[in-house]
C-alpha cells in the first residue's frame, strides 16, 4: 500500500552543526480488527500484510486453527464520516460451523506497539490453550552455533529498519538456519502475528520443527503466540519475563534469551538445543 515509511522535515545536529533535512520515518496507524463484522480488537500497526496480522492474532487468541475457519477477510468501506476507506479497519468473517467467541467488554482487546495486549480482565483470560498439544513432544534439534547465527541473518533481512531504525522483525527459520519468512513492524507481537497468520493461510500451521526469532524481549504474550502456532523454539535477542519462562515450561517451548553472537541464555527446553562440547582445557 506504500505505507510503510513517511518523510518528515527534521532539524539534524551533528558535529555542533545544525541542518534542516528530510527523514525516514516508519508508519505507525491504528487497525482495527472486526469479527463477524463486531470489533474485536485495535492494534498500533504498521501497515501491511493487515489480512495476515488478523489471521495470526485469531489464531493467537485460539479462535482459528486453519485457513478452512475464514470465509473471507476484507477491508471494511466506509469507516470514516465521509465513507472514504482507510484500509485501517478489516473484517474477518469465520466460515459456517466455526465457534464466535464471546465479545464482551471485557474480552474487546486494545494493543499498542509497545506493551502488546492490554484490556484481558485475567491472567487465565491470556493463557489460551493450543489447538496444537503436540509442542512438547517436537524431536527437532538445532545446533547453539547455527543460533548464535540467526540475529544477523535476521538483521540482513530487515529492509525497512534500514531506512527507518524504527521496526521490530520476528524471523521464521528452519533448524537448518534457512530463512522462511521475515515481518517488520513497530510492535514486536505485530510482526509475529503476521508470520503467524501467512503460515496459516498458507496452510502450514502448526510450525513443526521451526525456530521463531525475535528482535527484542521474549514476553509472555510472544511465548503464547510461538505455542499457540506449534513453534517449538523461541529466541530473542533480549530478556524473557518471568512469566514467559514459566509459560514456556508448561508448555514445552524451548525457550533462549540474550542471544547476541555465540552469548545466550537457555531459559526453558535446553534438550532442545545442541550445546558444544565443553573446553577440555
């Protein structure tokens, strides 16, 4: 939609020396997402792949599983008085037979780019179980030197940060280390939905046997996302909270922390990742 970036005028002082200049700015817009036609939820986005952030954040919250459970997605006309479309609002119609979940006041969800949700009454309200109960028992393997790898795989693979150094990415990748897919977004829980929701209309959730990397902290809501898509391992290049560590636990998500060059913290499924052997030294 070409959205994804502005230009805005700035002041650039450098070397005590002030000059005026255009910059590149990541868009950042609010979208609202709509169930059977109700809103279910708004979240500070950054425009792009919206059918796929609304799939994944359905499938994030258990209200699909499958491509099969959406009839259509569609961007809602007329949203503004002058009934122009601002392809800021989108409607998920499920397919016959899928359960709609109850949308009360206490279950509309309001996300912002940097706490992710917010607006559940409960923690219970949050810990949503699986459609994919298998995580615990995914045999896959991935070598702590190929990990090491990955933030720069990652990096190299972000076009927009490096016009803007304003986005977040998760990054899909096999145990081998190829890159399956890689989203940008001002929230990090957004770039993860839209991975999440591309591998669901693809047809190819659960993710067996994949590695989902994150450009940032581990929260318990990304911890959710990784188990509810059936992504058995989950990285960040900073801090999980302690609630995402208890999670991961629970539910058998490997869990690494910190990962910055051969550096890492193993948190939860270390049987999971291929430590080198110790110096014999």
């Amino acid at each position: 939609m070409g959205r994804v970036t502005e230009r805005r005028r700035v002041i650039r002082v450098r070397g005590g020396a002030a000059g005026v200049r255009p910059d590149t700015l990541v868009a950042e817009e609010p979208l609202e997402i709509r169930l059977n036609g109700k809103p279910l939820a708004i979240t500070m986005r950054t425009p792009g792949d919206d059918f796929a952030l609304a799939a994944g954040f359905l499938a994030s919250e258990g209200v699909i599983a499958r491509a099969s459970d959406v009839q259509a997605v569609t961007y809602c006309e007329g949203a503004t008085e002058d009934g122009s479309n601002t392809y800021n609002v989108v409607n998920v119609q499920l397919a016959a037979g899928v359960p709609v979940p109850d949308i009360t006041l206490e279950r509309n969800v309001y996300t912002t780019s940097s706490c992710g949700l917010c607006g559940k009454a409960s923690l219970d309200a949050v810990r949503t179980a699986t459609r994919f109960p298998g995580l615990a028992a995914d045999p896959v393997r991935v070598r702590a030197e190929l990990l090491a790898e990955l933030p720069d795989r990652l990096r190299a693979a972000q076009k927009v940060f490096d016009r803007t150094g304003g986005l977040h990415a998760a990054g899909l990748f096999s145990a081998e280390g190829e890159l399956l897919d890689v989203r940008e977004d001002v929230g990090r829980h957004n770039a993860v939905d839209k991975i999440v929701g591309r591998a669901l209309q693809a047809g190819r959730l659960p993710l067996a046997g994949a590695v989902l990397l994150v450009s940032g902290r581990a929260s318990f809501e990304l911890a959710q996302k990784a188990v509810m898509a059936g992504i058995p391992v989950l990285a960040a290049v900073s801090a999980p909270s302690s609630l995402a560590v208890d999670l991961a636990a629970d539910a058998g998500l490997t869990l690494v922390g910190f990962l910055r060059g051969p550096d890492m913290n193993i948190y939860a499924g270390e049987e999971r990742i291929l430590l080198p052997a110790p110096d014999a030294g």
